[in-house]
C-alpha cells in the first residue's frame, strides 16, 4: 500500500453531503462505531440506507464495510467481545432495542454471504425452511406457491422445476447463491444485505446474479459489499467508501465514481492504494 496509514487512529470524517434526490430512508445509522474487545473497528459512522435502492460498500480490505453490513442484521451479536454503540434505526425502530426479537429482525433483514451456503437439504427445503419456522403457510399448497414464487424471483425455477426433491448442494456455485437468494427472499424481507456474493463465481455466474440484483430492487432494499469498483458501479444507485474504519465518502454512485470529493476517495478509485 502506497499511501500511509495511522491504522489505529481514526481519519476526519468527510462531512457526507446531503443527497440531491428526493429519497426514503429506509434503514438510518448514526454514531456507529464497533469494538472487538478493546480494538475499534469502525469509527462514527452515519448514513442512510435508501429504500428500495441498492447501496454499495467499498473499500480496501479491512476497512470495515463487512463489519458495518454485519450491524444492521446483528450478525455481530454472535461475535465474542464485539460490542456495537451508536444507534441503526429501520423504520424509525431502534434494531438495538433490548425488546427487539433478533430472529424476527433477521427474517426482516436478510443476509446472503460471500461463499453460497445451501443447508444440507433438498432444493425445497431450503427455500420452505424460512416460511416454516415463522409460520407463513398453513398448508403445503400455500408452500408449494412460496417456494415456486422464490425461485422464480430469484431466476431460478426453470433450472430445477423438475428435481426440487435433489440437494441444494449439487447445484453450481452461481445456482447455489440463487438458491441462496430465493431463501432469503421467502419470508419476505424488506433489506437484504449481501456480502461480496460474487466473489466466488465464474463471470458468467456473476452476470446472473447483477441481472438479478437489477430486478429484485423493485421490491427490496439492498446493501451490497464488493471488492469491484466494476460491479459497485454496475449495481448500485448509492455508494459508501470505507478506509481505516471511516465512512469517508457516500452519495450517488456515478458522482462518487466521477468526481469523488475526497481526496482518499479519489486515490482509492484510480488505484493508488487498495
């Protein structure tokens, strides 16, 4: 890395400049910081996560944009010794309110992860498993209709129509993240966060799942976290750019792509550090 870096002192935050746009917040965060036992990770952040936009998170790694993604589902809850001060509201509900049931904040917020992790069951089963454990059919027609219409949002009925009962775990890479996907999408969320869900896959794989994002945005809020400036420019309406665990720079992603007003935001970009 060519740029020096003060790694355990936090940079001044760039003031994030008000979005042009007549937009919805849907999720907010506002003083976000994380701490790993006494390692701070993530360092004051506040933004506003756009209603059914989605939102991209770069930076280099380490930076914190997984750290950050992981707080507005709670995944950091199951870390030990992580800690999460500030406050993310979604819907003007604090997420960290102590009355919140986190199972339920999950089926609200879903997350599909960078490796596809299809549970060691048949292609139903994994769609079903969301819709039974929180009780969204009375009857195996009304499952049979959930899982049929989740596999088709996630573009991938036509490829296994015929062998639902065959594990999850045969399919490819690319049609085991769509898998992945669609059982997100079956309890209905309203966020769905995604962490590097490409990075895994073959550049066709990849184009699938971009084509996908494209298409379940009209219905979704989506918070994705790539290491492809590419991809965020591609997918997203709105991009944050994280270093040293500061959100250093957010707004419309082809203003940040083409006149960053950052200097480090800049440098990152052009490849001068990364």
């Amino acid at each position: 890395m060519s740029m020096t870096e003060d790694s355990q002192t936090p940079e001044a935050s760039t003031p994030v400049e008000t979005l042009t746009t007549e937009t919805t917040p849907k999720m907010i965060g506002r003083d976000v910081s994380v701490f790993y036992a006494d390692k701070q990770a993530l360092f004051d952040v506040d933004i506003d996560i756009v209603e059914k936009e989605v939102t991209a998170l770069i930076g280099p790694s380490g930076c914190g944009k997984s750290t950050f993604l992981r707080c507005m589902n709670r995944m950091n809850d199951v870390i030990e010794g992580c800690s999460v001060t500030g406050t993310i509201s979604m819907d003007d509900g604090d997420i960290y309110d102590p009355k919140v049931d986190v199972v339920q904040l999950r089926a609200r917020v879903g997350m599909v992860f960078q490796k596809p992790n299809p549970f060691p069951k048949s292609i139903y089963e994994n769609v079903a498993y969301g819709p039974r454990i929180h009780g969204l059919a009375a009857n195996k027609a009304e499952m049979d209709a959930i899982v049929e219409s989740s596999l088709r949002r996630a573009s991938l009925w036509e490829e296994v129509k015929d062998r639902l009962e065959q594990p999850g775990t045969g399919l490819s890479g690319g049609q085991q993240q769509r898998l992945c996907i669609a059982r997100a999408i079956a309890v209905e969320p309203e966020v769905i966060l995604m962490d590097e869900p490409c990075s895994a896959l073959d550049p066709i794989a990849t184009a699938r799942i971009e084509e996908l994002i494209h298409e379940l945005r009209e219905n979704f809020t989506i918070v994705i976290v790539t290491h492809s400036m590419q991809q965020a420019a591609r997918v997203s309406q709105k991009t944050a750019f994280f270093h040293l665990g500061n959100l250093v720079e957010y707004g419309e992603t082809e203003v940040l792509f083409t006149n960053p007003s950052d200097e480090r935001t800049q440098g990152y970009i052009t490849g001068r550090f990364g």
